[in-house]
C-alpha cells in the first residue's frame, strides 16, 4: 500500500538552512503537502505541490520534487528557533474510498539551536 | 468563522467506558476525517465521511464508530475505551477536490485511557 518515509529528527543552527527530504510510494498522488505541528497544536499546511511542478517557492520555503524518484524536500531558508516544530509530509492517495483524506509520514522534529 | 472545533480538549476515562468526541465544522464542506496521532508513528486514519449520511473505515477503524447525520458534525465513538486506544485525536476536513485536498484540522483532543 501507500507509504510515506521521512527522517525522524533533524537539528540545525539559527540562520542556516533546514532541508528535510521524504520519499513517497505512490506515483499517481496528484498532490504532495508539507504540514507543520508546534508543540500541543494541530497540523497546519505549510505548502503543497502538484505532481507536475518540479519546484515551487514560498518566501524562505522551498520545496522540491523528484518525480521520478519519488522524493519531495522542503528547505526552508535562514532556520529561525520559531521554526522549531514537527514536519509532516502528506500525499493523496491513488486509491478510491475516501474522497481526499491524505498519507502522512510519521513527521520530521526540527530543533533548531541559537 | 471557527472553522473545525473539537470537543473536549482532553479527558482521561477509564478502560471499558464509552466516549465520544465532538467534531464540528462550520465551512459546509463534503468530507470530515478522523486520524489519530502517536508518537512515531504519525497520522492514520480512522474513519471518513465523504458526505452527510455516508462514512467509511480509514487505516485503523477497530473499537471506533462514527455517525454523519449532517454536513456539520462528526463524532467519533469509542464504545468500550482500552488503553491503546490512548492517543491525540483529531478532526480534519478538506475544501473540495480543487483545492488539491488541503485539510483543515481541528486543534486535537488529547485522550488517555487507563
């Protein structure tokens, strides 16, 4: 079935700049998300893209998209402590049933030290 | 607008109890979900409701209902808590397939069962 493999942790230092990678399985998601959780929050879309972009940009986020091997990274440029949170990558699945309910990856914990 | 509202925050209830969470939504939108969220192992899915008077089991549907007697609402019934049943709960729904399913979540309900 679908499946959605991300690195569990990551630490970086103020300013520098985060890249957190995820591989996914299935080829026919149409849509690949990033969504953040601060601590004690529920999950908040950061960005997405569509499975025919190759790279999209959004202030300091950047994400990337190998579709033909199925990987997807989100850099986010010039780290800030405010960006300490855990990461989630999303895709939709191919299969019918649900009508848009997302796979996520078990999250990325981004700690970012001063 | 509110938007998702989950209700209660949290609770701790007693193994062989019976709960319900609340999950309200006030954008008129199609599809709800309800995921779970544990440590390492990210959001699955429980049930969905492509449409009032309509659901359907997600990833791990065993010892939970659901009812979708209107657009708004969305409960999730636990008939007879265990204690691995101990996890963050939360409430999602998306715009329309045009939005490339972005989900809205609600804040989560924190619930521990002993």
């Amino acid at each position: 079935g679908e499946d959605v493999e991300q690195s569990l942790f990551l630490s970086v230092r103020e300013g520098d700049s985060s890249v957190i990678n995820c591989t996914y399985t299935d080829s026919s998601s149409t849509y690949l998300y990033w969504y953040k959780q601060e601590p004690g929050a529920g999950l908040q879309l950061l960005t997405y893209i569509f499975s025919n972009m190759d790279m999209k940009q959004d202030q300091r986020l950047t994400v990337l998209l190998n579709k033909k091997d199925k990987h997807l990274s989100l850099r986010i440029a010039d780290t800030q402590t405010g960006d300490s949170a855990i990461y989630f990558c999303a895709e939709t699945p191919g299969y019918g049933g649900s009508q848009g309910n997302l796979i996520f990856g078990k999250g990325t914990k981004l700690s970012v030290k001063p | 607008i509110a938007g998702i509202t989950q209700a209660p925050t949290s609770q701790i209830l007693a193994a062989g109890r019976r709960m319900t969470l609340r999950c309200t939504q006030d954008m008129r939108h199609n599809a709800m979900y309800w995921y779970r969220q544990d440590l390492g192992l990210g959001l699955r899915l429980i049930h969905y409701s492509n449409t009032a008077g309509t659901t359907g089991k997600g990833e791990v549907p065993d010892g939970y209902s659901v009812s979708r007697a209107n657009t708004d609402d969305f409960p999730l019934t636990l008939a007879s808590a265990v204690p691995s049943q101990t996890s963050v709960y939360f409430c999602a729904s998306p715009p329309s397939r045009g939005s490339g399913y972005e989900q809205f979540f609600g804040p989560g309900t924190r619930l521990t069962v002993l």
